[in-house]
C-alpha cells in the first residue's frame, strides 16, 4: 500500500452535485490506482445549514456511484476538542489571539476603510491585548497573519500562484460560540489524517494561501495542492439547473446508470488522449493527475445521455432488468426480474437511451395499449386488416413460437403484399404494440407469447379509434 491519501470533504447543507461528484471522484480514482487510501470527511460545522437529509444524499450518491471510502465518514462536529486544543495553542504561541471586537465595530471600520479608498479588512486592534483585557468578554480567535511577503501555493495543475499577505486578512479560527471556522478545521483534519493530496475545485484557490500559512504555524507536514477548473455549461457559463446541474440521485431517478455518470464525469477536465469510454475498472487502473487540464470543462447533456445509451445498449440484461422493476413499478407495472423480463429489455436495449424511456417503451408488453389513431388510419386500411386476418390464421397453426417458425408461417403472406416484409410488418407492429415504433415484430411476438399475439391480432378491429 502507497502513503497516498486522499479525500473528498462535502459541507451537508444540500445533495451531491455534479461538481462535488467529479472532485470526489478524481480523489478517489487517484487513490485507487496508487493504492493509497480515500477518505471521506463530513464538515458539518455549519450547524444552521448542515441536515442529517444532506448527510445521507451525500452517502447515497456516493455508493450509487461505487465510490467506496477506507477511512470515515468522519464528522466535524464530533471532532471539536481537537480544534479547541489547537486554537489554545496558537494562542499560546502568539500565533493568534482574542478579539473583542463587535460586529459593529467591525462594519463601522470596514466603512471608513472604504471611504479612505482603502481595501476593507481587519486592522488587528485587538492583537496586542493581554489575557486579562479579554478575560470574561466575547471573542473570536483570529490568527495572526505575517506583515508583508507572498505565500506561493505550489499548484500541480495551475502552475505557481503567488499570493500578497499583506492583502490577507487576521481571520477567525474560531467563533465566538466556540465554533471553529473552514479554513482552521480543514488544515487541523488534513494533517491530522494524513493527508497527502489536497484535489478540490478552483473556487477553493483564495482560501489555500491562508491554509499554507495555518500549516506553517502548527507545524504540519504539507500536502500537494491542486485546483480543478470549475464546470461550465454548454454554453459557457455558471453551471446552473438548467444546464443540467442537479443532484446525482437526481440522474439515478431519471434512468442514468451509474457508470454513464462516472464515464462521463471524469471526461470533465480529464483525457487520456482520444478515448471518450472507459469503464471503471480501467479508470482504476490509467487515471493520472498529470492528465488534469487547465481549462473549464462544459457539461454538455446530449453527451452525457450518448453515453447512458451506449452503456444500456451493452449492459447485462440480467441487470439491466433488475434496474427496471422500479421503472415500471412508477407507471403502475409490477413485474419481477424473471427470465420474460429479461427478454423484453434484449429487445429495447438497442433505442432505449434511459431506464425511464425503457420502461415507458415496455409498456405494450404487460397490457394492451390504446391504437395510436394516426397510425391506424394509416395502415389498419381494409387491405391492412385483411393481410391481419391472414397472418392470425398462419400463426394459429404453428405450434412452437420462434422467430424462424413465425417467419415461415407468414411467408405467403408476405408474397400476397408483393413479397415486402414491411407491407404487413407495421400492420401487425399497430395491433400488438399500439404505435409505428416498437422493436422488431418476431421479437415482440416471441415475448408476448402466441395466445396473446392471437389475442390482439383478433380483436384489433374493435380496439381503432373511431
């Protein structure tokens, strides 16, 4: 086992969306092909915004999307002596301090800072103050920050970022309600887990020189830092709802399969030169960092919706059926992950392109649908009906059901429709399935079984819309 360690660290305050998604995921792959260690931390220190609800959409997501964790979850909040005992700490080694200032005060001075034309930000009044001025009153620890100088994050996708500390400000550590802040907890559980590679995305990049300087004052090992680009839309952008960017569960319940969602996540900022599909296992085994991009990928649904089709068209019908069920239990169709269901999903495998289109496409199968009135004007005309009753007298007489014995069956009729397959093939694809799509007929005709092909062919005449 390598000494890798990664981490993926959600704030449960709303579901796992698409960008968290990738960030956990890149951790993750990474820690899977160096065999090092992932670990999931949740950093619920917001308590006015952090639900048990979030929690578990964030472990949803997660294993939905097979992304196991070795260490965790591990929980802020349960966590909270550790802090304390660090912030003691600092302040012990004049590191940080209290400060007494009001909320007011502070908006009062950010004013006249502004007005002065002056960048708004703490002026470290209460760095000097001795134990016994702050004794009993309400405070915040804010860390003491270094005068002058550049904090540089060494970033291993964006290259060497120079930060001015003098444009940083005395940031709390800790709240005057004794809760601690990101940027301390985050640097305290990193380095007290062992964190080797900190992989977030790039809205994090303000908040990594305060961190650098918060290791460098404890005394921690430092990781290796890297920011991913953030995800665009189609468009170009902010990743919004209407681009597509909702809750992984959401994906789930609109028919994705999850490695459609993995598949196509990774390609969001990552290559590997040409190739668009990859499996798991084989992300496992060839994802790189060094192949992280610079620029912001664009999340693109019709590209993600080619990919979930490519992955129903080639699944396990076994498992492809047993995603079905609760498809088909939401239109009301109760059916079991038995060998028939099997074989209804091998022939909707190839147009279906979600588990909710594929079920919809199933319905024909489980009870008679309503004749489409446009399809039965067109083709269930007098000559239609009559090649109808032929084609019921021939199949009546056949005894075992397959495609070849049907084919055989039908082939004077076809003959009588100038020898053209499709001269009688839609007729017959109306009576059983109600519309002009459906998969092949001698398919549809081997599920649906010769009674009930029998059956629908009968009566089709009183089942066209008047």
């Amino acid at each position: 086992m390598s000494d890798v360690v990664t981490r993926f660290a959600p704030s449960p305050t709303g579901y796992l969306h698409i960008g968290g998604a990738r960030t956990a995921l890149f951790n993750w792959l990474h820690a899977r092909r160096t065999g090092g260690q992932f670990v999931l931390r949740i950093e619920d220190t917001d308590q006015e915004r952090s639900t048990p609800e979030s929690v578990q959409a964030i472990f949803d997501g997660m294993n939905w999307l097979g992304m196991n964790w070795d260490q965790g979850p591990y929980f802020q909040t349960q966590r909270m002596d550790m802090y304390r005992k660090e912030a003691q700490r600092l302040i012990d080694e004049k590191k940080a301090y209290r400060c007494i200032c009001t909320p007011e005060d502070l908006d009062r001075r950010r004013e006249e800072a502004r007005a002065r034309g002056e960048k708004p930000r703490y002026d470290g009044r209460c760095r000097n103050l001795s134990p016994a001025e702050t004794e009993g009153m309400n405070s915040v620890v804010r860390f003491r920050l270094p005068d002058g100088g550049q904090t540089v994050v060494h970033d291993f996708i964006l290259g060497d970022v120079s930060f001015d500390n003098g444009e940083l400000d005395d940031m709390i550590l800790v709240r005057t309600d004794g809760f601690p802040t990101y940027n301390f907890v985050v640097v305290v559980d990193d380095a007290s887990m062992g964190i080797t590679l900190v992989l977030r995305g790039n809205d994090h990049l303000n908040n990594t020189p305060k961190q650098i300087l918060l290791y460098e004052a404890l005394g921690y090992a430092m990781p290796r830092f890297g920011h991913v680009p953030m995800i665009l839309g189609k468009d170009g952008t902010k990743l919004s709802k209407r681009h597509g960017a909702m809750s992984v569960m959401a994906y789930k319940e609109m028919g994705y399969l999850p490695e459609s969602i993995v598949n196509y996540l990774v390609r969001l900022g990552w290559s590997h030169g040409d190739q668009e599909i990859f499996s798991v296992e084989e992300l496992q085994q060839i994802f790189s960092l060094d192949h992280i991009g610079k620029s912001a990928g664009k999340f693109d649904p019709d590209k993600l919706i080619h990919l979930n089709a490519h992955y129903i068209k080639s699944g396990d019908p076994a498992r492809i059926a047993a995603l079905l069920v609760p498809f088909l239990a939401n239109i009301g169709i109760e059916a079991g992950q038995d060998d028939r269901l099997i074989a209804i999903v091998k022939t909707l495998q190839e147009r279906a392109k979600t588990l909710v289109e594929m079920a919809e496409s199933a319905t024909f199968y489980f009870r008679e649908k309503e004749i489409d009135p446009v399809a039965a004007k067109k083709v269930l005309t007098p000559e239609g009906l009559a090649l109808l009753d032929d084609v019921t007298a021939a199949l009546s007489g056949i005894s075992r059901f397959t495609h070849e014995a049907m084919e055989s069956a039908i082939a004077p009729v076809v003959a009588k429709a100038d020898g053209k397959l499709g001269n009688i093939a839609q007729p017959i694809r109306v009576a059983l399935t109600g519309g002009t799509v459906s998969p092949g007929i001698f398919e549809i005709m081997e599920v649906l079984g010769k009674e009930e092909v029998i059956r629908r062919l009968s009566t089709v005449r009183s089942r066209i819309p008047a």
